[in-house]
C-alpha cells in the first residue's frame, strides 16, 4: 500500500476479483432464479442476467447498447446506471424472467451499482 492509503490500479483490480470470487462461492444462477451481474468500468456499465447451470446469458443491457445511446450520452454516472437497470429489467421481464440473485460483482453495494439494482426492482425484478 502507498502512503495515503492508495493502491496501484493492477491491485485494485485483485482485491477485486478476490471479492468477486468470494461472493460466486455463494451466488449461484440457476434455471428457476438466474444471477443478475454487474460490471462496472470507469466509462460505462454493464448488466447481464445468466443462467449458470447452461452457461448462457439470457439478457443484457449496457452503456454501450444501441438502446442507451438514444437517451443519453454518457454512461460512467448514476443516471446511466438507473437507465441500465430499467433496461434490464424490462427485458427480463418480457422473456419472463422475475426473480434473479444479484451478484454485485465485487463492488461495493454503493453508487452505480445500487442505482442499477433499485431501478430494475422499481421495474419489478425480484432480489
């Protein structure tokens, strides 16, 4: 650790993935109730709900997508968040899909990552 309590980038991203793998020991997406997943970079953010016993992603939404670029420009903040989660819970919902586990990713449950998930339970995802 540096002086300050600040860590290089590349260390960042370990104790992250080390997060992440900690939480997937537990949080299973399965047929009946998929995993809603969340990466988030600096720029953007991305939603993807997977059903782990296929291996298949079933619906996705990020910053990125088409969709996203006609509504708003940037996509690093809380409101492209807030859109991403309405945008992957509509989704979910039309190919039926109610109730997921989320998997927050590492992240901490804070910011984008919260506004994402309350906007797609304001839709009428189950978590």
């Amino acid at each position: 650790m540096q002086a300050g309590g600040s860590f290089h980038p590349r260390d960042r991203r370990i104790r992250r993935d080390r997060r992440h793998d900690r939480v997937r020991k537990k949080v299973q997406g399965t047929g009946d109730r998929p995993r809603l997943c969340v990466f988030r970079s600096l720029k953007h953010i991305y939603a993807q709900v997977v059903d782990d016993d296929r291996g298949q992603t079933l619906v996705s939404a990020s910053t990125v997508s088409p969709g996203f670029r006609e509504q708003q420009k940037y996509g690093g903040n809380r409101a492209a968040a807030k859109l991403v989660g309405k945008m992957i819970g509509e989704r979910s919902i039309e190919k039926g899909i109610r109730r997921v586990v989320f998997d927050r990713g590492g992240y901490q449950y804070h910011g984008r990552v919260q506004a994402l998930a309350e906007a797609a339970r304001e839709v009428g995802l189950e978590f």
